[in-house]
C-alpha cells in the first residue's frame, strides 16, 4: 500500500500550500496530497497534509484555527500586509491599549469581512490575487460571514507606528489581515498585519509539528494516523459481521444511539481498526467514507 495519513507541517515563509503540497509529492512519491487550508506565503505555521487516503478525511476535519500574530497600526497597503504598496501613513503616538480594548468586542462572534484585495478569493470565477496582478482589482469586495471566538492582548508597544500583538482563535475562511485594517479603521489610523503565525489547525497544533526545513533536509516525512485529527467525533464500533457489510456499502443499525441524524461518526471494527466516516440517520450508520479494504 502507498504512503498514507496526515503531516503534520510547519510551513515557512516564502513557501505557498502548494509549494508544500508539490514538495510532499516528490518526497513520498504519491499523487494524492492534499492541504487543510492555504496559508500565505509570508505566513508561518501549521499546514495540515493529507496523504493517500486521508485526502478523502479532509472534509471531516475541525474547523478551529488558532493565530499569533502582530498588528501594526498607522500603516495601510494594497495587501493588508507589509507585501503591499503603502497607502497611507498616520501617527499613532496618542493611540493607548485601552482604545484597543474598547474596540475590540465588535470584531468577535459572528462578524462579516471582506478579504484583501490580494487573496485567494473567487470573484466572477477568478482569485482576487490573479486580477490585482492585471490591474483589474474589483471596486467591491465581496463580503462573507466569519466567526471570532476571542481575542487575546499578547503584548501592546505604543509609539508614533504602536504595534499590537494577538492570539486570536477563530473558524475557517477568517482573514487576519482583514481584522487588522478594518480594526485600524475603527481606530481612526489605519492598520496593517506584520506578522502572522499559525498555531493550531483542524485538530493539529504547533508543539507537534515537523518543520518543512527538517524534511528538506532528508529526515523521514513522520505519517500520522487517518483517525488522528477525527477525534472530536463520536465513536461508532460494529461487530465482525457487520463490519464487513458496512464496508459493503450497507448501512447498518445503531442502538442506544446518542450521535444526532446526518452527524458523522468515526467508525471502527470489533478489533478497533478505522473503517471510515459514517453519517446516523434514524438509528442507522450509513457508510460516507470506507477506508478499509474488504
């Protein structure tokens, strides 16, 4: 059998998903590679891989992304970052962490955003990067509901450019450069994102992390389990019999049953072997995805 289960990767800057992703194809010599969710290429941190089989986990993955990052106030660009072209500077000398505390509420819970300019996007079926590249950047931004969880002060450095650092946890598709120029808006001096981490990623953290450097390197490329990022679903275990017609493609009941209708579930055989995700439906496991062979 190929190589298959999930990297967990700490990506550098100036590396894209993609570079990842090509990089992994080559070093394990399998097509099947996939990413849990694109980060910038100035951005560092977790970029969770999917290999073999486990590309077809991906959708079952937590959401969750967890964020260190560093906002510098008094500075706009055309990207949100400091990639960017500077648009517009203020002083920011008389701008204190308690203004920042005050605003910071309303970017929390359920919020919309509009992504940068320069991001992955689609508008009209084209990336909002490939037009910026054309000159043909969009006047409107589309907008799109996100969700904040919380928003955690680091470190505050006043100053004529002050500069705040966060941690800040959050769902998918949220963009931290969108959070720092519209929270420098709010705040009368325009803002910027200076640097950006990413701590923790659909069920992968940092701490556990191999770096993309240490591969490039020739240490061995560290496989984890299929079920390993699964475990915020409930657990679903059939006998001998009913395993092999699960597989089948039969769905098969479930008493005592506490998972709700269409929920997915980890699903696994008598000796504790992972089958695949099944969705319950009336007292029922239904097979989404076998993994398992017959």
């Amino acid at each position: 059998m190929s190589s298959e289960g999930f990297v967990n990767l700490d990506k550098p800057a100036g590396w894209t998903s993609h570079d990842c992703v090509a990089k992994l194809r080559r070093l394990l010599r399998e097509r099947r590679i996939g990413h849990g969710g694109t980060l910038d290429p100035a951005v560092t941190g977790v970029l969770p891989i999917a290999v073999g089989r486990a590309t077809r986990l991906l959708p079952y993955l937590p959401s969750g992304k967890t964020y260190v990052g560093t906002i510098r106030f008094g500075l706009q660009t055309s990207t949100d970052d400091l990639t960017g072209d500077r648009l517009a500077e203020a002083d920011t000398s008389h701008l204190s962490r308690e203004a920042i505390e005050a605003a910071l509420p309303q970017f929390l819970g359920h919020i919309q955003q509009q992504p940068p300019q320069v991001s992955a996007v689609q508008v009209q079926g084209q990336r909002l990067y490939q037009l910026a590249r054309r000159g043909e950047a969009p006047t409107e931004l589309p907008w799109r509901t996100v969700e904040i969880q919380s928003i955690r002060i680091l470190q505050w450095r006043s100053g004529s450019q002050a500069e705040l650092s966060v941690e800040i946890h959050c769902g998918a598709g949220t963009y931290i450069r969108s959070l720092a120029r519209d929270l420098g808006a709010v705040l009368g001096v325009g803002g910027t994102l200076a640097e950006l981490r990413r701590t923790a990623s659909s069920g992968f953290d940092l701490s556990q992390s191999t770096p993309l450097t240490d591969l490039l390197d020739g240490a061995p490329v560290p496989l984890l389990a299929l079920d390993l990022p699964l475990q915020h679903l409930a657990k679903v275990q059939l006998s001998a019999e009913t395993s092999d017609r699960w597989r089948q493609g039969q769905a098969m009941p479930v008493p005592d049953s506490v998972v709700p209708d269409a929920a997915p579930v980890r699903v696994y055989d008598l000796n504790g072997q992972f089958l695949g995700i099944g969705a319950i439906a009336a007292g029922l496991c239904k097979p989404k995805v076998v993994l398992a062979a017959l």
